[in-house]
C-alpha cells in the first residue's frame, strides 16, 4: 500500500470535514437560505444562563415600573409574532446609559434605560426589540458559534498537517485577524441585515409601524455615529448600508 503524503492526508481530512458540514446544513425558511448548524440553541443554552446571571450580578437593574411595564408589553407582543412565546421569558431593564438592547437563546431579553430615551415611542423600541428577537428565529448565535467552531477545526487539522513548516506558520498567522475579516466577521454582517429584514417582518406582525425602524436607526446614526469607521472591519453594517438596504426592504415589501 502506498504512503499517503501530507497533501493526500489533508485532501482526506478537507474531504471528510466538507461531508461533516453538509450534513450539518438546515433550510431556514425565514432566511430563505441554509445554515451550518453543528448546535441549535438549545444546545447554547448553559452558556447562555451563565452569561444572563453574570449580566445581572454585574450591572445595575432599574427598578423603575413604568420602563420595565413598557420593555415587557413590546417585548412580548414581538415575542408572540415570533412563535416564541411557548417559553418563559425573562425581561429586564437595566440602568445603563449606553442605548443597546440584547436577546439571550433561552427567552432572556434586556433593554437598556439609554435606549428607551433615545426611541420616541414604541414602534421604534419595537425595531430594536424585534431586530434582537429576530436573531434568536434565525438561530444566529448557533451558526455563528458553529463557523467559529468549523473554522477553528479546519485551521487546527492544518496546523498538523503543515507542522511548523512556512506553511503551517502561515496558517497560524493567518488564524487571527485574517481569518476574522476573510470569514467571521462578514457573515457577523449579513447577520446584522438579516436581523433588520426580519425584525420588521416581526414588527408588523405584531402591529407595530414598520417604517419607524428607519426613523430609529437613523436617530442612533445621529446619537452615536462612528464616522471613519470603515464597514470591512466592523461586525455592524455601517449605518448608511444599514439604512439604504432596510429602506430598500420596506419599499419591496410594500412598506415604503
């Protein structure tokens, strides 16, 4: 039997990780495209507890009845038009000043007291509400931890092959910021707009006005704008692709 040399083994080892990730592969109608899916977010979910206990052991909660009311009865009618709400969810306002909002796999959701006094009202709470929650139906968190998971393996089973050849220390280098620009982070990007398509596809459905998720992102581009920033090496879309591309949506979807 002949030798297999390093470059037979990696064709053998590239082979059988591709067949491993079709396999992987699930259709998400919502997204109308498929996923690598090594985990769901069910699978997350341990992670996702310890992240949400160490969140509210580490930052200040607002107590105050009107926000909390207001953060609970958006989040649950979005909740609701998502199919999500055979879960228990958990909503907290926390006293930050920073106007951001998050949704943790497991029915865990926190909105920011800096956001609330950036939104005029609740339609525009709903766009940032509905974009978060539409992560979670896109499974989002799980593909991404799944491609971070795919390309840590395949840069691992190369390392080997390659040793410490010119190759292999190539490899390594290229394991850090390369493989973040060339891979994690574009899909991170078309996350983002997923998230804004479908987040006003939930905001409708809930009876909010769709249109004011527009009105919303073009407040926090004037609230917290990052000129000079260039979109290539950010995980957020800038906000004028952000804008032009949602803008886009709503007119198709008869929304404009």
């Amino acid at each position: 039997m002949a030798m297999r040399t390093p470059v037979s083994i990696a064709a053998f080892v590239a082979s059988a990780a591709m067949a491993a990730s079709l396999s992987a592969c699930a259709y998400n109608e919502d997204l109308g495209r498929s996923q690598l899916l090594l985990v769901d977010d069910a699978a997350l979910g341990q992670a996702a507890a310890q992240a949400w206990q160490e969140t509210l052991s580490t930052q200040r909660i607002s107590r105050d009845p009107q926000a909390n009311a207001r953060v609970r009865s958006v989040g649950s009618r979005i909740v609701l038009a998502a199919g999500l709400g055979n879960r228990n969810w958990e909503y907290v306002v926390f006293d930050n000043d920073s106007a951001n909002a998050f949704v943790l796999p497991g029915g865990r959701m926190g909105v920011n007291v800096g956001l609330l006094r950036i939104v005029e009202n609740d339609d525009q709470l709903a766009a940032v509400i509905g974009h978060e929650v539409a992560h979670t139906v896109a499974q989002h968190a799980a593909e991404r931890y799944s491609q971070t998971a795919a390309a840590q393996l395949g840069l691992s089973v190369a390392q080997g092959v390659a040793g410490q050849s010119r190759a292999g220390q190539a490899i390594s280098a290229f394991g850090g910021a390369g493989a973040q620009l060339g891979f994690l982070l574009p899909f991170s990007r078309k996350h983002e707009l997923e998230a804004d398509r479908l987040g006003v596809d939930l905001m409708a459905a809930a009876g909010y006005n769709p249109r004011q998720a527009v009105v919303l992102w073009r407040r926090m581009a004037a609230q917290g704008g990052r000129p000079g920033t260039p979109s290539f090496a950010s995980t957020h879309p800038s906000d004028a692709a952000r804008i032009d591309q949602l803008e886009q949506y709503l007119r198709a979807r008869g929304w404009g």
